[in-house]
C-alpha cells in the first residue's frame, strides 16, 4: 500500500489513495467529475442536491420552499399564498363544495346548486303566500268539505309524484311547473288561517319558523357531520307522527294528544330541515353542469315541504284562534 511521503510537495501525483484519479483525489469522479469546486455534481455546482433546486429547496415546493400544490398556482390558492381553496373555476367545473364552517358559509351559499335551491324554495313560498291571500276562504272552506278535501290531497300527491318523476328523468321545466302548482294550492288551503287565526299570531308563527328554519339550515350547510343518521330517525318518526294524526283524527280526537304530537312534528321537521340543507350541501358537491337546475329544484321542493310543515305545527302550538 502506498504511503504519504512529507518530503514530497502536495500529494503525491502517484498515488492510488491520493491521486487525482484516485479514491479521494481533487478531480475524482467520485467528488468532482469536472464540478466546479470540487464538489460531487449529484449535489450541483455549489454544493448543494439539484434535487432541491437552484437554491438547495426542493423543486416539489416551489422556488421559495413551499408545495406549489398550495403555491401561487396552486390547487387550493386563491390568495397567492397558498391559503383557501381555489373556487376560481365555478360550479359549472364541477368543483365540489367541500369546505365547512360558519366562515365558510358565504362561499357554500354562492354554490349553484344551492343558491338557487334556496331561491326556487323562496319563489314557492312567495305563491303559497299570494295564494293564500288572494283566495277566498269560501273556496278553502269547500275544499275540506266532504270528499273534496280527499281529492285535493290525492291531486297533490299527484303533483308531487309527478315533480319527483321530472326530477328522476331531468326534467327541471316540468319539475318546475309542477312545483309551482303545488305551491299554489297549498296557498289555497291556507287561506282558511285567515278566517281561524288572528293576523298577529299568523305573522309571529310565520316569524318563529323563518328564524328556526334559517338557524337550522345554516347548522346543517356548515357542519362538517353527516347527519344522514339524524334525517332516518326524523323520517321514521314523521311516518309516526302521520299515523298518530290519523288514530287521534279518526278515533280519539283528543287535543291533548294532538298537542303532544305537534310538538314531536316540531322537533322532526327542525330535524329535517338540517338534514336537507346537509343534504343539498351533498348533492351540490356531485352535481354539474347538466343537471344543477334539476337538483336545485329537488333540494327546493325537500326545503319547502320542510318549512311548510314546520309552519303548520307551530301554527296549531303558538296561533291564537278568532
């Protein structure tokens, strides 16, 4: 083996363990192959990895050490520093709405689908109301005479019926059309509250269920739970509370009961109410372009059947009869 001899200059040229071309030698292929400054080029021409670019950062996060996935063009940037989530390409993109939290809720409202989801429900409501007053209390009274009341409901039924079916074959036109002519009659039905209730408490219900309605649709868009669980129990307690209303009508005709159960319908149709907001939330996330109006219409129809029930048993809990 070679060894190192101080009475030669530098190292010695010679040398296997020294050499230039040897092990350790200055331009070695090992630490130099031609760098720079004696350095290996896997870690570039100043030392440092290519692998984390110019300036020895890794490329993957951008030339400044951030991820470009949340870079200045990144996935989730709207801000050029890589904060929030990039809503840039809209619904029609099919970004889905993922984000939860009440700082959030402006930007789940903006959804298509939900946006106009709450404003078709609101343009219901607006006819129930116009039909409710424009309508004389003489036809209400006709309609819950006899066997006409049960015609009305079955032609409801009908209608609704038929709204699913335009909402299965995406038909929002048809699904629309339908919609509003249940609105309409219901309107019609309600305009016996005028003759029933005073016009102070039909205004102090209506009040007490926008706010309840409202408090529970935002529970249900910005929570991050599912609360498919809470919509079954809400449901298996609606079909409940439907055959209860049948057996106290029918056979007991007791209006405690009918208190009792006006209050379990409250706690269910508040139940749902945020169970179909979370579930308009859910559809919005998988919906696009060729059929958010038809969903916007379904999530509407959900909403509405939910206020208006809800309306209804607070109406017999809180209004004041003439």
């Amino acid at each position: 083996m070679n060894t190192y001899r101080p009475e030669e200059q530098g190292i010695n040229q010679t040398s296997s363990q020294y050499n230039q071309s040897g092990t350790y030698g200055y331009n070695n292929t090992q630490y130099n192959q031609g760098g720079t400054n004696g350095y290996n080029p896997q870690y570039g021409a100043n030392g440092y990895n290519p692998q984390y670019g110019a300036n020895g950062y890794n490329p993957q996060y951008g030339a400044n050490g951030y991820n470009q996935q949340y870079g200045a063009n990144g996935q989730f940037d709207y801000t050029s520093n890589g904060y929030g989530m990039d809503m840039s390409a809209g619904f029609e993109s099919g970004n889905p709405v993922q984000m939860t939290g009440i700082k959030n809720l402006g930007a789940i409202i903006s959804n298509e689908v939900i946006a106009k989801s709450y404003l078709f429900m609101m343009v219901a409501l607006f006819i129930t109301a116009g039909a409710a007053l424009t309508t004389s209390p003489a036809v209400a009274i006709r309609i819950l005479t006899g066997n006409n009341y049960i015609v009305f409901i079955l032609t409801e039924l009908a209608i609704v019926w038929g709204a699913d079916f335009a909402i299965a074959k995406n038909k929002p036109i048809l699904a629309g059309i339908l919609f509003a002519a249940y609105s309409y009659m219901t309107g019609m039905l309600f305009s016996i509250f005028f003759v029933l209730y005073t016009g102070g408490s039909l205004a102090a219900v209506f009040l007490m269920c926008s706010g309840m309605f409202a408090f529970m649709a935002i529970y249900g868009m910005v929570t991050d739970r599912d609360l498919s669980s809470v919509g079954n129990i809400c449901l298996m307690g609606l079909v409940g509370i439907i055959i209860a209303t049948c057996v106290n009508l029918i056979f007991l005709r007791s209006s405690m009961f009918d208190f009792i159960v006006s209050i379990v319908g409250v706690l269910i149709f508040v139940g749902l109410t945020a169970y179909d907001a979370n579930k308009a939330k859910r559809i919005a996330a998988t919906s696009d372009s060729s059929n958010a109006l038809t969903m916007s219409m379904y999530c509407a129809l959900e909403l509405y059947l939910d206020f208006i029930n809800l309306f209804l048993r607070l109406l017999s809990l809180f209004g004041k009869r003439k």
